[in-house]
C-alpha cells in the first residue's frame, strides 16, 4: 500500500474512529490506529508485537484492530462491496467471456477456511475435515479477482454446498429459480450460437448443479472428450478464486495462522481485509489500464468488436431444477466443443 492509497483509506474512517480528547492524556490518533491494524495484518504476527513496536498498551491494540476493522468495513464496503445489481452482474460476465471465454459467467464461487484458536463451549463445531479450527469464508468472484459478494462466519464443520445455500445469495438465486424477483440477468444466446443458456456462477465439485451454478463432471477418468472439454474451461474460469484467496492471503500474512482473536473479531478482519483486497484490485487496474474509463459498462454490440474476442465468436442443495439444471451443462458441453472452442483447449485436456 503506498502513501497515497493509506491517505485515501484514513480519510475514510478517519471521523469514525478519531476519539476525543481528554483532560487526563491525548488519544492515539487516527493515522497511528490505521497503521497498527495495517501491520498486524499484513505482518502475521501477534498483536502483542505490533503493541511493543508502537507503544501500545496490549489491551488497546486488541481493542484498536476490531474497531478499525468494523470501520474499513462499513465506510469502505459499500462501495466496493456492495450486492451487484442485475446488470453490474451482466457486465461481469461479458470480462468473463473477454478474459476466460466462458459467457454469460457472472463469477467464481468458492470457499475458504480461516484458521482461528477453538472458540469457547464451540464443541467440534468449527473443526473442519482439514484438522484444524475454523470459520468458512464464501466468496463470489469477478474475472479480475474482485470479490463481489462474501458471507463470513459459518462453522468450519459445514460443507461448502451448505454454506453457499444458507448464504443470502443462495438464497436469493433459489427464489428466483421459484420465480421471485431477479437477482442475475435474464438468459441470454451464447456468443455465436442461437442456444440461450442463463447467466451462471462456476464452482468445484462441492456445490450443488443448478440452473445458475455450473459445477464439473464427476470423475476423474472420464472418456468423453466433450465433457472432458467443458471441465477443463470451467476450470479455468473458476481459477480467479483461487486466485483471488490466493493473493489475499499473500498480501495479508495474518491468515497464514490461527487468528488470536474471539470469533467476532476474526469475522471483521475477514471483512476488512476482502474489502481492502479490492481497494488495492482497484488501484492495481488503474494503474496497468489507464484508469477506471477502461472498464465501464459497454453493450453487447461494442463487445464484438474488442480484439481477441472475434475469433472465438467467428469460430463456428435443493433439486426443485435437476433436469433444466443437467441441460444447461449440456449446452454448455456441446458449445465448448463446438463453435465456442479454444485452440488449445485439446492439448490442455490430453496433457
């Protein structure tokens, strides 16, 4: 983070946690508060070290990083965070289809165990089928490694499925399957195709396959070339995920162990840290295209004519859906091998 990026986050939360001065001593201020939390996260040490190296009574440290933390995320997270509309949905699906060819791909879904101490009377509840103590960060991600929706703070003992299910998201795109109001955008024809699929997410073999959640063919010796295909590209669009809990964790060491803090706390430095991962996303963009003008909403008709992507168009939980959900796949399968394919797709597969 330089200079500029900590000035822009300060004047953020500055109001919000600058305390007020007393007769009996000066409060820590504003700028110091950030730095500390910022250290503690990004260091991976204990917050009695980040204390010594600043001064800082062990007490107020463990009291100053949540409170930073619940800053960052309430005056930053709205505007980085907030819930995508139907067509901020559809406009990532078409930097899905520019950077991973696979359209009308909203995201990457995609869960993360956060290593905490055993939280107090929790039984076996956050002991996870890795053999540690944990709380299930869930994640939806953009083609560029943004988070665009997370929900934070289920048992490490549940599955992936099950958490996505329980999740506002899951919830909302169940409804809508039920008919309720739309959370992504309407179904639309592959690019080069008259075959209209829905606008999905892609997720690992531990989710469930629904109509807007696209997950791989079990299996891992499967002799069909086609289904072969499709997982492969499904595969590669769900990297950003990976990808993206792979930087997080990175860039903020403080997750390379059990987080010292009650669960509570932990749920707010996830939510900072995710909040702070697409600030810096943001400004690394920025930087490498030449500002945010680069990646505003375009239509359909103006995306044909983006370079790289003619070729590729010119080439050719609950079961209330199982079937609609099965021939979405299917479609996807036949367009992957068809005149959505990739030249190099077939080396990939038979590697």
């Amino acid at each position: 983070m330089s200079v500029n990026e900590f000035d822009e986050v300060l004047g953020k939360i500055e109001p919000v946690i600058t305390k007020e001065i007393t007769h009996l001593r000066k409060p820590i201020s504003a700028a110091e508060r950030l730095a500390a939390t910022l250290r503690y996260l990004a260091s991976g040490g204990t917050m009695k070290s980040v204390a010594e190296s600043y001064r800082i009574g062990f007490a107020t440290i463990r009291l100053i990083v949540p409170e930073t933390c619940r800053a960052i995320w309430e005056e930053l997270g709205p505007g980085l965070m907030g819930l995508p509309s139907p067509e901020q949905w559809r406009q990532h699906a078409l930097d899905y289809e520019e950077e991973w060819q696979f359209p009308n791909c909203c995201g990457a879904v995609d869960g993360k165990h956060i290593m905490v101490d055993k939280p107090a009377n929790s039984g076996s509840m956050n002991f996870n089928y890795k053999g540690f103590f944990s709380i299930v960060l869930m994640a939806v991600v953009d083609a560029k490694c943004r988070f665009r929706y997370i929900s934070v703070g289920s048992h490490g003992q549940e599955s992936d499925g099950g958490v996505w299910g329980g999740s506002d998201l899951g919830r909302l795109l169940e409804d809508q399957d039920n008919g309720g109001p739309p959370v992504l955008p309407g179904p639309e024809p592959l690019p080069g195709s008259a075959v209209t699929v829905p606008h999905v997410f892609v997720a690992d073999e531990a989710f469930p396959l629904r109509q807007h959640m696209m997950r791989p063919f079990p299996g891992s010796r499967l002799t069909n070339d086609q289904r072969r295909v499709f997982n492969y590209r499904l595969s590669r669009a769900r990297r950003t995920s990976e990808n993206a809990f792979g930087i997080l964790a990175q860039r903020w060491r403080v997750f390379r162990g059990p987080i010292g803090c009650d669960v509570e706390a932990v749920k707010l430095i996830v939510l900072a840290t995710c909040v702070l991962h697409n600030f810096l996303r943001e400004k690394d963009i920025e930087t490498r295209r030449g500002g945010p003008a680069a990646y505003g909403y375009v239509t359909p008709e103006e995306r044909r004519d983006i370079p790289g992507l003619r070729d590729l168009r010119d080439a050719g939980a609950s079961h209330n859906h199982p079937q609609q959900a099965a021939q979405v796949r299917e479609k996807y399968v036949e367009y992957f091998s068809g005149v959505g394919s990739v030249p190099w797709q077939l080396n990939s597969i038979r590697r």
